[in-house]
C-alpha cells in the first residue's frame, strides 16, 4: 500500500484556533499578566522550573495563552527560549550565597542559624476559604499595610540570613560524610548536546531539575514506597534568592570585583541523608551517609527533595528497579517531550490504522465479520 | 566604586538613579550605541553540594546593551526585559571605564542608596525571622 497525499482542514484549523480564543475570552473577562504574577507564584515557578528559563513575566504570559495549562505554558517558554541567543553563562553560583527565607531541617532540631518556616501551605489547613470570593484590591493594599507596620520585636544581629551555614556541615565536621573537596570540571550541557548513556553528573541533574513536577515527584515516590524502599531524611531544605553574577566581559581579567550583577534568582535547594551499609577492608560492615541532591527554579519543594532522591538512585545506579535506570529516569521527565509523544497520538494515522485494520479484517476473513463496510477509508 | 558593588546598588535600588546618572552623562559626552537593548540568556552555573559539582541550572531571561564613551566600551545587564534600565547601566559602566571625572561624584550617591537598601534588608530579614522556630521543651 502507497501513501496518499492529501490536504485540507485549513479553515477548519482557522476556525478551531478561533474557537480555542473564544474560550479564553468567553466570560468576557481578561486576566492580567499582572494580576498571574501577582497571585499565581506557585504555578510561575513550576513553569520556570519545567521551562528551564527564569523570567516570572514570560511565564505569566505563557499561563495566560496557555489558560493555566502548564504542559502547554512549558512548551510555550521552551520555544521561545530557542528564539534567543545565550549571550553569557554566569559565575559559578554557591548556594551558602543565598539570602534565606525559609529553612527547615528534619534530621536536627537546633541547627546553625534555627529552623525558620518561611512561607508555606504546609502550616495551613487545607480548607477552602470561601472569603476568597470576595477579595479586593484594596482590602489586599490594606492588609499588606497593617503587615508591614507590624513591629517585628526580633533582633536581626547573629541573624545573617544570607550567610546561613548549612546543616550537613555539622556532620561533615563529625567526620560522618566524608569530606569533599571542589570538583571544578565543567559541566555538560544537555541543551547543546544529545544525551548519551551512561550520562555524567551535571547531565543527570540538569534533567532532572527541568523535568516536568508531577514525573519527578511520581519517580521520587516510586523510589520512596516500595521500589527501592528508601526512606531519607530531609537534611536541610532552602528557599531563597542567590545573586547572579556574570564575568568581566571587557578583558580585564576575572577580579570578583569586575563582576557584573544581574539580579537575583529564587530556588529551591533540598539536601537529603541516606544510611549506606558499607563493608570494609577488613569486612566489617559500617553504616555511612550518603547525599541526594536537588535544586530547582522558585518555591517547588516536593520537586527538589524529589530530585534528591532520584540524584541518589540514579547515583548508586543498582538495586534493579526502573527508577535506577537513568535511561528510564531521565528520558521520560521531560514535559515537552513526554507530552508531545503521547499528544502526538491525536495526528492522523490513517495509513497505519488502515494497515492494522487490514490485518484483523484478513484474520476473521470468513468468520462473519460485522462491519466491515464499515471501516473509515481516508 | 567596584563594578560587583555598584551593579548591585544600581539593580536593587531605585531605578531613578541608574537614569539620573546616564542622562548625566549622554547630556555632556557622546554615547555610541554598539550594541541597542536587546533580550538574550544567561546560563546559570551551580555547584551542588552532595560532590561539589558543577551543573548548569537553567537559563535567567536578560535584557543586555553596549555603549562606547571616549572609546571605552561599556555593558549593562540585567534579568528580564529591562532596557531601559540595561542602556543606563551600560553607560554609567561605560563612564566608569573610561575614568570621566563626573563618576568621582557618583560614590556619595551610590552609598546612601546602598545604605537605605540595606535598611530595607534588615527589615525583610526581622520579618523574616519572625517565622524562626522557638523549641520549648515539654515537661514529661
């Protein structure tokens, strides 16, 4: 059988992106870009965090065209990003930089500098709150009014949020992780060059922290539950905002005081223990710790400990379970890409269908067949 | 005034400033325009801290501008679509670099600002700390 070339649906196509306008629009109200980054925080930072592109503005856009569909707001941002040169890569960001404004450790109660919540739904109870409905703007200016003239009481000194030592330091100092040093290899990068496996290092986390929030949390869960039984604990996890700085572009050698600037970025960061049963030369078996690693664009804090725990997996790379097979992990977590495969179903197949089709028709042949007139003939 | 500290000042304080100062200097001196405000992307590098590692983040969205004061080239840079603010630093960059003598009267008005953004720091990080936990111990 040969291929057919046809065509039309073109007004048909016309008028269904039409149709998808008039369904933004049918209420006859218009959602600001304003209005989406000013109250949609969490779903601007999953889209950056799935876009790989920070820019809390395009984001709201895209959610706006994507009418709150991330998938499509992901695909939207990673588009457009193609459109745009890369102009520098930054100085190398340390996360002990980062201006902290939550902080919370499970594995310790005191810790250096306190356990500080932040902003955060889990404290809240997950009851809807119906006075939401009626909301204003100005009740909003007024609140945040009486917020910002309450008195704090707390004295800032001792208090250096941007300078806040982290926990695993303290088992670091215990001799408890083994100490390491700075490992200054440049990085791959998988937006340049296909993935091949087995991947390195920083391949593994830059999937993972791009990869779409519900794949990593399902994986990091699988992991979790039952396929690999892990049980870590939340070492230290931070939120916060850490300074970009990008390198003297005018020859003038690379003095950290020729930087330039550019703003900031808020993270995630998530640091997770694991007990790892090592045997020693002489055979004696001893508990250590070993370190899963997640970061990722805004407040997405599932995803970054999810991260963790599939950085461990994927790190040991045994065990026998999928979510310790990389190629598994990291080839399907892209949103773009595993959305546009399974999207891609709703292209016509015509000629493969009708292939299939035939096949069934030849092996009922005689059997009595019902339909068989019936059958779609593109 | 160092180029990390002044960009710092310029970025997160009162955007009037960066413009008072570049108009300052496009009122006495040429400004050749070698690259206009355009948008483009900065890759993040970062190093983790399970192995101290390095791996690349993500990209942060930039608006970016060249200038050449007195054949001395100047960059401004910044995240998001800022180009206005992008023009005006490349220019108060590009006075810096090329030495002009207005840019001796800059530092007073770069430390007062980065004094007030101080103050505004101090007060973000008491609320902040507001939300510090204070363990008491429970009596059995």
């Amino acid at each position: 059988m040969g291929y057919v070339a046809v065509k039309g649906g073109t007004l048909a196509i016309e008028e269904s992106i039409k149709r998808l306008k008039y369904e933004r629009l049918k209420k006859g109200t218009v959602l600001e870009c304003a209005r989406i980054e000013g109250g949609m925080r969490a779903l601007i930072d999953q889209v950056m965090s799935e876009g790989s592109l920070y820019s809390e503005t395009l984001a709201a856009i895209a959610i706006k065209q994507a009418e709150g569909s991330p998938e499509e707001a992901v695909f939207l941002l990673k588009a457009y990003r193609s459109t745009l040169p890369r102009k520098h890569y930054s100085c190398t960001v340390e996360s002990t930089d980062m201006f902290v404004e939550r902080r919370i450790s499970a594995s310790f109660k005191n810790i250096p500098g306190g356990q500080i919540l932040g902003a955060a739904h889990d404290y809240t109870l997950r009851l809807i709150d119906f006075a939401l409905q009626d909301e204003t703007d100005e009740g909003a200016v007024r609140w945040l009014n009486r917020f910002e003239s309450e008195k704090s009481g707390i004295d800032v000194q001792g208090a250096d949020l941007d300078n806040l030592p982290k926990v695993l330091d303290v088992l670091r100092n215990e001799g408890l992780l083994l100490p390491c040093g700075d490992n200054d290899r440049e990085p791959d990068d998988v937006t340049k060059e296909s993935v091949q496996f087995p991947t390195s290092r920083s391949q593994r986390l830059q999937i993972l922290t791009g990869g779409q929030t519900g794949a990593v949390t399902s994986l990091g869960y699988a992991a979790l539950r039952s396929f690999g039984a892990l049980h870590p604990t939340v070492g230290e996890l931070r939120v916060g905002n850490l300074p970009i700085y990008v390198g003297s572009l005018l020859g003038e050698g690379q003095a950290e005081e020729d930087y330039y600037y550019i703003g900031d970025i808020k993270v995630t960061e998530a640091e997770t223990i694991f007990p790892v049963t090592v045997q020693k030369e002489n055979g004696r078996k001893e508990i250590e710790f070993g370190i899963g690693y997640g970061m990722c664009y805004g407040q997405n804090e599932t995803k970054a400990i999810a991260m963790s725990i599939l950085d461990r997996c994927l790190e040991s790379g045994d065990a026998g379970y999928p979510v310790y097979d990389e190629e598994f992990v990291l080839l399907h977590i892209n949103s773009v890409e595993s959305t546009g495969f399974i999207s891609h179903l709703k292209l016509p197949h015509y000629v493969t269908f009708r292939s299939e089709l035939d096949s069934v028709r030849k092996t009922r042949k005689g059997k009595g067949t019902v339909g068989e007139d019936e059958g779609e003939r593109p | 005034m160092v180029r990390k500290r002044r960009t710092e000042i310029l970025i997160n304080g009162s955007k009037e400033i960066a413009g008072r100062l570049a108009e300052e200097i496009a009122g006495k001196y040429e400004v050749a325009a070698i690259e206009e405000p355009g948008n483009g992307l900065v890759m993040v590098k970062v190093r983790e801290t399970a192995k101290r590692s390095l791996f690349y983040l993500g990209e942060v969205f930039i608006s970016e501008c060249k200038v050449m004061i007195n054949r001395c080239v100047g960059v401004g840079m910044v995240k998001g679509h800022e180009p206005e603010l992008a023009y005006h630093l490349a220019v108060v960059d590009a006075a810096y670099n090329a030495d002009l003598a207005e840019t001796k009267a800059w530092t007073e008005v770069l430390l007062l600002e980065e004094e007030r953004i101080g103050r505004q720091r101090e007060a973000l990080k008491s609320k902040i700390l507001k939300t510090k936990v204070n363990f008491e111990t429970m009596d059995a």
